[in-house]
C-alpha cells in the first residue's frame, strides 16, 4: 500500500493521501478509529481482517456518506463492499489435500488463525466441513496461531509438549506456516502431511526436502488483495457501481514442480515474505463487478512478489 498503490495512484491524481491505524485486534479501538477517520473527512475507509462486530461503524460510515471496503476479511453490514478469497472453499481443499495424504485416518491438528476475525472462522468451517468425509480423522487441537510465524511456533511447541500421541496431519492458515514448521521439527518429530500458503520459507524447505507431503494454498495473497482493494475503492468513488457487496475468488494451488520453478536455488528457509499469483483481483477480472466497468489507471499494477501460476 505505501510503496507501490498509493504512490502510483497519487502520480494519477486519484489519490490525496492515505492515513494508516492499528487497532492491534481490538474490535472496540477500530470502531472509535473508524468514527473518527469519518467525523475528520475521509472519503472511504479500507478495514483489514474484520467481522461482524465492527458492523457498527460500517453503518455509521455509511450514514455520512462514506463507503467501506474490506479486505482479508468482511463484514455483513450493508454498505459494506468486501474484496477476498474464498475461505470456506480455502479451508476444505486444505483439509482435504491432508486427509488424503494421512490415508483417511489418523490424528490432526489444526493451527487456526485469530479466532474471532471472519476470514479466520470462515476457513476454519471450511476445515470442518471437508472432515465430515473423514469420520476416522480425529482433530485432536485447535491453536491459534494469530497468523504469525513466531506466535503460532510458541503455540505448536506447547501443545506438543503435552500431547505425546502421534500427529498425522497438519492443517494450518497462513503467514504462520514456518512457525509451525519450525515448531514440529524442534520438537524432533518429523513433518507429517501439511499445508504450506504464500510464504516463500516454507516453499523453500519444501524444494530441498520433496519428499515431504505438502501443497501450497494461496487463499490469501496480501499484496495482490491490496492491489484489488486500492481499485475498488477508486472505481467506487469514481461512480462506477459495484454489483454486488462481496467480490471473491477461489484459492490458487502449487504443486512441487511449479513451486520449484518459482523458487531460487538460494533461497532461505526462513523467508517471510510472500509468493504472490500471477492472476488474482486484476482489472479486467474486477470489471465483472460493476455496472460502468472502467480500470482505474488502464492497466494492472505488478504486485510484487508475482510470477507464479494463477
């Protein structure tokens, strides 16, 4: 958002300035944010990672005339216009890839994201309804992992500290699978069947050890979710009328030999930073959403991090 969108936006004249806040996941503190970005002159607010709670003061915006845009995350109030993956689909492909992985039996753990937040519940649905195909699968712990490497490591190592059984498979959300990685390998057991999302660390080790069983599931790319966010909010304040409140899109998936071709023969084990799909919210995708249809800056922005299979 600050290096690439807003500076290639201001360059058009589309865009005045962006102010940033944190609410650091309290949903009482992004409500009074939300009032007060309003009551000063924002003309739209972007929210990241929200749930219902902040109903509220979408409505409240709505009211004065400002719209709202949510990204990794969405919320049920009307006027509300939601951009993100779809996460219940994300949650039942992941589940089932290690399913069939553990043969259909077997103990898993699934290391959620910030309970609470609906993209989070959302793919945590989409676990559980995948499993309901697996009825000698047994879930044996949910952690939350706060979509953080070093929260969701200091969460797995705990829970297997006290729970000696073997696990068979691990599902986790992402922005925190080299924690859990990290996490199982300390504790000396070996990497049972995994997912693994966008970031690059994990796609790494996965390069130098293809024998582990994992797939990455790119539900929630960040840059390219930003990119599709910066332009729906444009085209809003443009006039260009969005169809529908919610604008989503299945997850991307890679398997060995596509992330091998992406992945630099040096790269670190450790790498937070994101793989990002060649195609997610681009401008003509966009398009089929509203009723005069026009991209923003004529083109689509290069999210960097991109290259990938979409």
């Amino acid at each position: 958002m600050q290096n690439v969108l807003v500076p290639a936006y201001k360059k058009a004249g589309l865009v005045d300035k962006m102010i940033v806040t944190q609410s650091n996941l309290n949903d009482s503190t992004q409500i009074q944010q939300i009032r007060q970005l309003v009551n000063q002159g924002a003309d739209i607010i972007l929210l990241c990672c929200s749930s219902a709670a902040i109903n509220p003061a979408v409505t409240y915006a709505q009211a004065r005339g400002v719209p709202v845009v949510t990204f990794s995350g969405y919320t049920s109030a009307e006027g509300s216009v939601n951009v993100y993956g779809n996460y219940v689909q994300g949650g039942a492909a992941m589940a089932d890839f290690v399913a069939k992985q553990m043969g259909g039996k077997g103990n898993m753990l699934l290391v959620t994201g910030i309970p609470g937040a609906a993209s989070s519940d959302s793919v945590d649905r989409g676990v559980k309804k995948a499993l309901k195909k697996y009825p000698n699968i047994k879930l044996v712990g949910t952690v939350a992992g706060q979509w953080t490497d070093q929260i969701a490591k200091t969460e797995v190592l705990k829970f297997l500290s006290t729970h000696p059984q073997k696990i068979d498979g691990i599902v986790t959300h992402s922005a925190q699978e080299i924690g859990v990685m990290q996490a199982v390998l300390e504790s000396g057991r070996k990497l049972p069947p995994m997912t693994i999302g966008g970031e690059k660390g994990a796609a790494c080790y996965w390069t130098k050890h293809p024998e582990w069983k994992t797939r990455l599931f790119n539900v929630w790319p960040p840059g390219s979710e930003a990119t599709g966010a910066m332009s729906i909010m444009v085209r809003i304040l443009q006039g260009q009328g969005p169809k529908v409140q919610s604008i989503t899109r299945n997850l991307t998936e890679y398997g060995i030999d596509e992330v091998r071709a992406i992945t630099p023969k040096g790269c670190d084990v450790n790498d937070a930073t994101w793989i990002e799909p060649k195609d997610w919210f681009t401008e003509k995708y966009l398009d089929n959403f509203f009723l005069r249809p026009k991209a923003p800056l004529g083109k689509d922005i290069a999210v960097p991090g991109s290259g990938s299979t979409g």
